[in-house]
C-alpha cells in the first residue's frame, strides 16, 4: 500500500471539488481525508495500491466548469 499527498490549487473550493474527490475515492476503495487550506488549495491524502491512485488522480485533476485544477504537487 502507497500514500500520497497532494495539494490542489485553483477553484476548488465551495464548487463541490471535495464531494467529488471522496465519490472517486469510494469508487476506487481505499482510505484518506481531504481538507480545505488555505483560499483556492484543497489538501487530498489517500492510501492503495499503485495503479488505483495512478486512477484517482486522472479522476481528480478537473478542468470543467465550475472546479478548475490550476496546478497540483502529490508526494
């Protein structure tokens, strides 16, 4: 099992951004938290196996209207 963290930055808050990342994340069956920062950055943690959060993560970088990942950093 792998842990990443990523900081998310753009309009991802109060658009319904962190809803969609624990729907993806319940998809996909692991563990984790997300959390607002502070304005405009979302703080996602999340535990699996290697493909499965290789899947989250094309699952969660959003560029439609209204949530816009501008830039993300996972660790």
């Amino acid at each position: 099992m792998k842990r990443i963290h990523a900081i998310v930055d753009g309009y991802v808050q109060n658009v319904g951004y962190r809803e969609h990342v624990l729907k993806e994340a319940i998809k996909i069956v692991f563990s984790g938290y997300v959390e607002n920062l502070k304005i405009d950055e979302v703080l996602i943690v999340a535990e699996g196996g290697e493909a499965d959060l290789k899947r989250f993560l094309s699952e969660i970088v959003i560029t439609r209207y209204p949530m816009m990942v501008t830039s993300w950093n996972v660790t």
